[in-house]
C-alpha cells in the first residue's frame, strides 16, 4: 500500500530582507543607528573645518575652471602650456579675491571714523522722535544702551572679514588648488576607469561636475550683473565705496536665499550715515528693484536647470553647511549639496527614490525616467507581444528596456 502520510512542506518564512530590514534589524533600529553616525559624521568634519573648507573651495574651483585645459588641448596647446594657464587661472582669482577683500576692509576701515559726528547726530534726532510718541527718557536710554558707533562699525567690517577668514589660509589653498589642477588632466582617464568598474558611482561624479559647473557658470554671469548695475546705482546715489559693494554683491550672489539680505545690508548702513534716512531708503529700495527682478524672477530659473534642486533643499543646505565649515559654507553651499547628493543618493540605485523629494518638478519614478515616445500603433501582426519593449533612460543617463506584457 502506498504511504498515505502527508508530505506536504512548510511554507517557507520570508527572510528579513525580503520584509525590506536588511541584516534582522528593525527598521527603526536603524534610521536610528544611520541618525546617530550622520550626526557623528558631521560633529567630525566641524572639528576639521579649518581644513575642509579651504580644500573644499580649492576643488569647486578646479572643477569649474578644469574644461579650460581640455579646450587648450583642443586648440592645439602642449599639455604643460594647458595645465600651467589653468594653475595661473585659479591662481587669479584667489589672488585677485583675497586682495580685493584686503584693500576693502582696508577702506572701510579707514572711512568709518570719520561718521562718528552723523551717527551722535542720528542718535539724537531718533532720541527726540521718540520722545514725541511718548516713550521716556528712562525707557529711551534703555533703548539706546546696547547702541554705539563702535558696534555699528564692528558689524560693517565684520562682514568683510568673514569672508577673508575663509582665506586666511591663503597659502594652503593656492597648494591644495595646483596639485589638483596638476592631477586635472588624469581626471577624465580615471573617470573612464572608475565607470567602467563601478558604473553608478562614474554616472553621479559626472553628474556633480556638471551640475557644479553650470550652477558656476550661471551665478558668475548673474553676479557680474548685479554687481555692475549695484556699483552704478550706488554710484549714482552718491553711497561711498560703490566698487566695495559691488563686490560684496558678487560674492554674496552664490548664497542661496538670503545672499541679497547680506548683500544690501552695509550700504545701506552706510547710507544712513552719508544721507540719513531718505538716502538708506532710496538704496534698500533700488536694491531690492534691482535684486528682485533678476535674482528672484531671472537667476532662479537657470540655476534650477543646472541642479534641479528644490528651493526648501537650497535653504536647508545653507544652514547645514555654514554649521559645517563656517561662512565659506554659504558660499559653496550648492556645490556641496550636489557632491552629498552623487555620493549618497545617485550613487545608490536603491536610493534614487529619494531625488523626488529633493529635486525641483517632478522626480523620477521607480530610478526610472521615461523619455516621451511617439504612439506607433499596436505592434506588427508577426511581431509578439512579449517582445514589444520601451526604451528608457535610467537616472545615471544608461538605456534600460521595459518590457510590455
């Protein structure tokens, strides 16, 4: 007789990674455990600031002006030729940065004490307008306590010099900035290797060159512009030092969000003193007409072209990284956020998922991303249906097929 006992198998359990909590761990557990290294992480690179920073602004600068060797090879330049233009060229403008700042502060410096005079004299016209509303002597000196000349002069200079902290290490930039340039012309032969052998993490560095680049290209171009329509306005208006301003207009461009508040508020202190209060209006008011129009209505545009990054994003990695590495921090907030975002997020196909939420319009469904087609009707008679497939594009730029079932 044949065996009746039943032979049927238990059913086998899903496995924890199969539940989506790799290694047996629950997944609270470990956006706890990823928390607590993000925040480790980022309380290291603090520690480092007074070397990261410099680094980090000697390699933004390397990539942005890194094509201009591969277009002097092009032109028929010898390598040496190409590379050492490139060196003379990062070398210019951190030079011609960090002397400008220098002689500014150097300016501003020497003009201020002669507004001591005007601002006892705003002191006392703002004293006798209060005392018209009402507001006592007693409660105005209170007012009035933490104000003087001496702080109001310290906050002018003070933002100059933040600026010129970040290159106090002005000659470990210039060193780490030429051996990177030294190394440029192995970059794209390493690009290659690194592609051919880790094909995602090749797609997101090229990613972030780009992106960098162009979001260089685009705040150069519009900084200039404001800087040389900011310097004539004050110049017309009669504001001291409207070549000083224009600077600081042009460096506060690359901050994200709040570069126009940084950017107006010196002259329009010093306006204050020069003019009084008609002249400081007149300045926050052409500033905000002038700022508001091409870098509100204009800029945004072409700088959410080159990154693709959501406005809430730009924000947030302003704060982050001015926590991280100081006031350079704001300035290279951007480039920043696209070299985390290659490392972290591109680079991972599992978690491409996540450039929706951070991205500008709409993101990319499944790390998928489906270039528009042309309806081409129902497939030939002797063409199965299984095989009818749709080309698209994976987020890293390679051809991926979808089959239609």
């Amino acid at each position: 007789m044949c065996d009746m006992t039943s032979s049927a198998t238990p059913p086998i359990q899903p496995s924890a990674a199969a539940n989506g909590t790799p290694w047996g761990l629950p997944r609270g557990l470990i956006v706890v455990l990823a928390t607590a290294g993000l925040l480790g992480a980022v309380l290291g690179l603090q520690q480092f600031q007074s070397i990261l920073a410099p680094a980090l602004l000697a390699l933004v600068l390397v990539v942005g002006v890194h094509p201009l060797t591969g277009m002097l090879r092009r032109r028929g330049f010898p390598p040496w030729l190409a590379v050492t233009t490139t060196l003379l060229t990062v070398f210019g403008i951190l030079l011609g940065l960090a002397g400008a700042i220098a002689v500014s502060i150097g300016q501003l410096a020497t003009l201020l004490p002669t507004y001591q005079d005007q601002f006892t004299q705003l002191v006392d016209q703002l004293q006798q307008v209060l005392q018209s509303f009402g507001v006592g002597p007693e409660q105005i000196q209170t007012a009035l306590s933490g104000v003087s000349f001496g702080k109001v002069a310290g906050a002018l200079v003070g933002v100059l010099a933040a600026f010129a902290s970040t290159l106090s290490g002005l000659l470990f930039i210039l060193f780490v900035a030429g051996f990177m340039v030294l190394d440029s012309p192995h970059f794209a032969r390493r690009f290659d290797l690194i592609a051919a052998e880790r094909e995602g993490l090749g797609a997101s560095l090229g990613n972030f060159t780009r992106g960098t680049r162009s979001y260089l290209l685009v705040s150069t171009v519009f900084g200039l512009i404001v800087a040389v329509i900011d310097t004539g306005f004050l110049w017309l208006a009669g504001v001291p030092l409207p070549l000083l301003w224009g600077l600081l207009a042009f460096i506060t461009n690359y901050i994200p969000n709040i570069g126009f508040l940084i950017g107006v508020a010196p002259p329009a202190v010093l306006a204050l003193l020069e003019g009084g209060p008609r002249l400081m209006l007149i300045v926050i008011v052409g500033y905000s007409v002038i700022n508001f129009v091409i870098q509100s209505i204009i800029q945004p545009k072409y700088v959410s072209d080159a990154v693709s990054l959501s406005l809430t994003l730009t924000f947030l990695s302003l704060i982050f990284w001015t926590f991280v590495v100081g006031p350079l921090g704001a300035v290279l907030a951007i480039p920043l956020t696209l070299l985390s975002k290659a490392l972290l997020i591109d680079i991972d196909p599992n978690t491409r998922w996540m450039s929706g939420l951070i991205e500008s319009g709409p993101g990319p469904v499944d790390g998928v991303q489906t270039e528009d087609t042309e309806d081409t009707g129902p497939p030939a008679a002797d063409e199965p249906a299984a095989t009818t497939a749709a080309t698209t594009t994976t987020t890293d730029g390679s051809p991926a097929r979808v089959d239609a079932g």
